[in-house]
C-alpha cells in the first residue's frame, strides 16, 4: 500500500506577496491599515476604561477564520524565498494593544497618535499584524487601528477581514475559540527539496495549461492579441516618466501623517449617474481636481504637467489572503479648470484604458515570476520607480452597506491606508461603508507637512463636481464630512 504524503507545513508567497516584503527598508513601511471608529460604551468596563481582555477574547475567537494571523515568516535555504510556517511562540497579547490619545483627545490629536502607529513597521519575528485599541478620545468613542502587511493581504481580502473581526448585527457575547496547536516547522531540506520540485513543474504547467486552451484556438488568438495590446499600450504609458511634484520627492522617510474625509455615497453615485459615469470615475475627477488645486497653491502650472496615478484593480479568481491585483496607470486630467469636462476626460481614458487589457499585462508578468525568480519582479518595482512611471496611488474598495459592529458597537466610521513607497510622498485609499465614502490620505510628515490642505482641496473638488453635476431635484444638504477629518 502506498504510503500517504505528508500533509504540508508551511505556504508559499505568491511574488507579488513576496515583492511587498522586499520592498520595505526602514522609511518605505509595506503595511495596510485601517482606522476605525466605534461606540464607545460597549466596548469599555464599568469602571470607563476599555475592555481589552474582552476585546482579546474576541481576536482569539476571529483567528480560527484568519489562519494566516498565526503565521510568521521563514525562508527556502540558498534562494531565500519566503513562506509561511505556523509561529509557536504566537503572544496574542503582542498583537492587541492599547494606547491613549494625549489630551485633549480631539482630531488633531487622533490624527497625531495614528500617525506615530503607522511609523513604525511591524516585526518580522511575529506574525505581521497588530490591532491597536485607541482610547481618549474628548466625545468618549473608541478608535481601533488595524495594521497589516501588505504581504498577508489586498483590499479585497481586507473586506474579508473586516467581515471576519465584525458582525452585521449588535452581540456582546464571545464565542469560545477553536483550540489550536501550531504545526510543526519544515526542515530547511523540505523547504529547499519543495522549492526545486516546484520549479521544474513551472514549465509543465505552463505547457498544460496552453495545451488546454489550444483547443479552442480563435479564444488563444484572441487572447493573444488582447494580452499584447495590453503590454505595448502599458510600456507606451510607462515610457513617458511623469512630472516630478512636490508629491514626488527622491525619496521618502519613515515618519508618517494621516487624515481623512467623508463624502455622502448616495451624492457620489448621483454624479455618476449624471454623468454615465463610474464611482471610480467620480473618485479619480476629485483626486485630479483636488491635486490641481494642491499643486496650483505650490507653485506648480498645472497646464503643462504629465501626472498620472497608479489604480489597483482586482482579479478574478481571487484568495481569501494575500494579493490577487493588477494596476492600472490612469492619465490625469490636471490641466482642465472645469469639473465637468474633468470628469468626461477621466471617464472616456478609463474606458479606453480598461478597453487595452493593460491590467491583464502586469498579471502576465506576476504569472512567470511566480514559479522563476521572485526577486525580478521586485527588482523590476525599484527600478521603476526611479523612472517615476505614476505620481501618487488610489485604491478604492467596495465595503459593507450596511452597519457592522464589534462587541455591540457600532462602527461609525473606516478609514483605510495605503503604504508609500519610493518618490510618493502621499497615498489615498477609499472604502464605502454604510452609505459613505470614506477617503484615508497618508503622507510621509517630512516631506509633506501640509497634508490637511491636500485633504480639504479634495473636498473642495468633490463640492465642485456636485455643482456642476447635481441633479436639480435634489435638496440642499451636507456634502461631506470635513469635521471629522478636520477641526
């Protein structure tokens, strides 16, 4: 009787996880995040202090849906890939912490202290997360910051981790955890013996999966030619280094700022309406609006700048952990001073854009990294940046509409983060959640002290969209929500 195999110890990073931990260097942190914030009396004691023991219980409990939050980093001998084994030494109470927000607990000073959290990188002895529980705040509610390394994580699979940390209905309750042993750690000479298998049956596994397709051979050609287009339309874009700006410096430090603001959802999706239109079309028009204003007050002419952004995309067939992306490089219109004709710009060059299958190029690319060297498509990351091919990032993510709650508190509010990395001095990223969209802009402190003006210039462009495309039936109301990003 043939003997069973022994049932695998340890995951491989895809190269896209695994460029993201070859990037970070002290000042570019390859950690997401988001900030949220509760309800403050369900989640605290009698005695008005929060219930941190509770609040670990809890974490304790969501780990039996969240495997990779058990697991620490080893590497393949020799080549130094990374994968993940189970961390026996895992400390929960290392992961869920506390901290106060100095006096006197507004805005500012809540800004100040997520700042300081996200300026500091995660260990790498531990598994790469923490959930930090903020308290102090003047109006008695309750902060959480969740970060994670982009390693372990997309925004697709953040949802996925909001889902599994919340509930969609108000309980008090904790569940008893799943019991739970680490399993035990691979021998160097399994790893290494699993990763030279691996990458002898990279070519056969190419081979099989042409041999499938060729049966239907007008798809490959289509196929083909859809990919190709998609790579010369990508490199032609790539080839034309963008307009250095005071978002684009050499370089970026380890310090970081964070801000945020809040736009009705119901008012974003009006406009695209109007305007048949995208919401990512409406959130792309305010980032071209609210930089030109920006970059306007530093000086800049804005007629003449080559500005583009870098817009993540999900694929398909996407994992519960890890990255399962592509991007897209998206031309700005910076040099149009009307809001309606920024948006028709924005809205035909994504249509075009997406027309190209420019996203299914850098999947190609992920696709033969992944079973050759994974250190090229890091390489190829550094070097690409020094040719300064997009000024700044946005990822914008679908979320719950409706309230999710931790512990019986409500979550009013969630506000995701971006990493920096290389010359982006600033980094937006966007969540819809229960009728809002929520905008979390991060900035390297140094380099752009002025981050809140960046802030209100993008309200200022999301109100400048709402006059010139507002439906006439519709009321007069809030259009954002400045306070809570500001004073």
């Amino acid at each position: 009787m043939e003997a069973m195999a022994a049932p695998p110890t340890f995951e491989r990073l895809s190269a896209l996880d695994s460029v993201f931990l070859d990037l970070e260097d002290g000042a570019n942190h390859m950690h997401v995040a988001a900030l949220m914030i509760f309800e403050g009396a369900p989640l605290r004691r009698p005695d008005g202090e929060i219930d941190l023991d509770r609040l670990r219980r809890h974490t304790e409990w969501a780990l039996g849906d969240l495997p990779r939050w058990r697991q620490r980093l080893a590497h393949v001998p020799l080549l130094r890939d990374p994968v993940w084994v189970d961390d026996d030494r895992f400390d929960l109470d290392a992961h869920v912490r506390h901290a106060r927000v100095p006096g006197p607990g507004d805005l500012a000073t809540l800004r100040s202290e997520v700042g300081r959290l996200l300026s500091v990188e995660l260990d790498r002895r531990r598994p790469l997360w923490e959930l930090w529980a903020l308290d102090g705040l003047a109006d008695g509610r309750v902060a959480v910051l969740v970060k994670v390394h982009h390693a372990m994580v997309d925004g697709v699979a953040g949802i996925a981790l909001m889902s599994t940390l919340l509930q969609p209905a108000p309980r008090e309750d904790v569940p008893r955890p799943a019991p739970w042993s680490p399993r035990p750690a691979p021998s160097r000479a399994r790893l290494l013996t699993a990763d030279v298998r691996r990458r002898a049956e990279g070519p056969r596994r190419l081979w099989r999966k042409l041999d499938q397709t060729l049966g239907h051979r007008g798809q490959l050609v289509r196929t083909a030619i859809d990919d190709a287009t998609g790579i010369a339309q990508l490199l032609r874009t790539a080839a034309l280094p963008t307009t250095r700006t005071v978002l684009n410096p050499p370089e970026v430090g380890p310090r970081r700022s964070f801000d945020w603001v809040r736009h009705d959802l119901g008012r974003v999706k009006a406009v695209k309406r109007a305007a048949r239109a995208t919401v990512n079309d409406v959130v792309l028009a305010t980032v071209a609006g609210g930089a030109r204003r920006f970059l306007e007050r530093h000086g800049c002419r804005v007629d003449r700048l080559r500005f583009r952004v870098m817009v993540p995309v999900a694929l398909p067939g996407g994992r519960s952990w890890g990255n399962r992306v592509s991007l897209l490089l998206a031309p700005l219109p910076i040099d149009e001073p009307d809001p309606n004709e920024r948006l028709l710009r924005v809205r035909d060059t994504m249509l075009r854009i997406k027309s190209t299958g420019e996203s299914r190029a850098l999947a190609l690319g992920e696709e033969l990294a992944d079973w050759t060297v994974m250190s090229s498509i890091g390489l190829a990351a550094r070097l690409a940046m020094r040719w300064r091919p997009y000024n700044l990032i946005v990822t914008n993510v679908p979320g719950p509409g409706s309230p999710l709650y931790l512990l019986g508190a409500r979550m009013l509010e969630a506000y995701p983060m971006v990493p920096l990395y290389g010359n982006q001095a600033a980094g937006i990223a966007l969540l819809s959640y229960d009728g809002a969209l929520h905008w979390g802009i991060d900035a390297d402190r140094d380099r752009l002290p002025d981050l809140h003006e960046l802030v209100e210039d993008l309200d200022d462009a999301f109100r400048e969209l709402w006059d010139a495309w507002a439906p006439a039936e519709q009321e007069p109301a809030a259009l954002s929500g400045r306070t809570t990003g500001g004073e």
